[in-house]
C-alpha cells in the first residue's frame, strides 16, 4: 500500500480524490500508488480510502468494503436494500477469491506468496458467502404510511341533556350515540397506529440490528 505523505500549504492547485482543486495554501496528503504509479492528493475533508492507495487486485473488493460501508452508514430503507448491498458486496470479494486462484494456477510449480493471498481471500470469501441476511418476521403492511387509517373527527364536547328540550330528547338521542360512536371509533385508531407505531419500531430495530453485523463482517474482512 502507498505511503501517505502530508504537506501543510499548497504552493499550488490539485486535483483531490474528491473530484474538486485543492486551492494555493491549504493543507493536502499525496501518495504514488504502484511502481512508477500516478501521484494522487486529497484534502483534509476527502481523505484517502485503502482501495486508493493499492494498485494490486485487492482495491477492487477492498472498494466494494468502502461502498457497502458508505450505505449502510446512510441507512438502508428495506431489508431488500441491504440484501441487496451486501450480495454486491460477495461478489466482488468472491471474484476476487477466483481471479486468486487463477493467479496461483498459473504457476506451475505454484507460489507461496500467491498461496497466502489465495488463504486470505478464501477466508474472506467464505466469511461474506456464510452470511445471510434474516427478514423480518412483522407485518410488512404495518410500514407504509400511505396506508395509515385518517383519523376519526370526535365532537369537541358530548351532547348536554341540558341543552335539549323534552321535544328535543329523540335528537339528543341521536346525537349522544353519534358521539359515543365517535369515540371508540378514535380509540380504535389509536390503538391501530399504536399497533403499527410498533411494528415500525420492531422493524427499524431488525434492519439496524441486521445492517450492523454485516458492517462488523465487512468492517473485519482482509485482503
């Protein structure tokens, strides 16, 4: 892996990782990955990623690690999100393991260096492959917002028998029952978006719990 050197001010303009100029006087990082290798800068907000200072077949899962890590620091939305991360994710790591084997294969009375990195890849390859993101057991229905019942309207007040004349008992009545009926109506929303308060929370807490694990598999993989 390239050495990362430090310069405090720029005496001029370059080209960060980050895709922007690094302008006269501020403070970058170089480094020259490969034999003979192109140099490359970052500024202090864009600091250089350990696929950026390999030129070897590694940056390409070592990217893959760097990516899946950037998303799941964002936030999946969906179980499917996140299987879907993390299946991008074996791949490379496991075509990574088979361009290995190929490199060994070619030598024919083999190599040990090449038999080491083939050993690490394996390893990782098998650690990414063994894993397997658990759905959630819930009622998906319960996630969509879109699909929340509208909360009932109740009468600011209950109906006063006071406010009625005896001519008047049958619309009291009426409106007394209409009121009643509005307030288990209420009670029964409520009890239903508590129902779905918690099911989102049970979920958000298994897709948290299911993002951190891969990002501690994929936080622990070598290369």
């Amino acid at each position: 892996m390239a050495r990362v050197k430090r310069i405090q001010k720029s005496r001029t303009e370059r080209r960060c990782v980050g895709g922007h100029t690094i302008p006269v006087g501020s403070a970058y990082s170089y480094a020259t990955p490969g034999f003979r290798g192109r140099t490359i800068y970052a500024c202090n907000a864009h600091p250089f990623k350990p696929s950026q200072l390999t030129t070897s077949m590694a940056a390409e899962p070592m990217a893959a690690v760097e990516s899946f890590e950037a998303a799941a620091s964002d936030g999946f939305e969906s179980i499917d999100d996140l299987r879907s991360a993390w299946e991008e994710l074996t791949e490379a790591v496991t075509s990574y393991r088979d361009a290995r084997q190929e490199a060994l294969d070619a030598w024919e009375y083999g190599n040990s260096q090449f038999e080491e990195l083939l050993d690490t890849a394996t390893e990782a390859a098998d650690e990414v492959e063994n894993h397997e993101v658990e759905d959630w057991d819930g009622d998906e229905d319960m996630l969509d917002e879109d699909s929340d019942p509208e909360e009932p309207t109740v009468p600011d007040e209950e109906p006063d028998p006071d406010d009625y004349t005896d001519e008047e008992d049958a619309d009291y009545a009426t409106d007394s029952h209409e009121y009643e009926a509005a307030v288990r109506a209420h009670e029964e929303w409520e009890a239903t978006m508590e129902e779905r308060r918690e099911a989102r929370e049970a979920f958000e807490t298994h897709l948290t719990e299911q993002t951190d694990e891969c990002q501690s598999i994929a936080g622990g993989l070598s290369f």
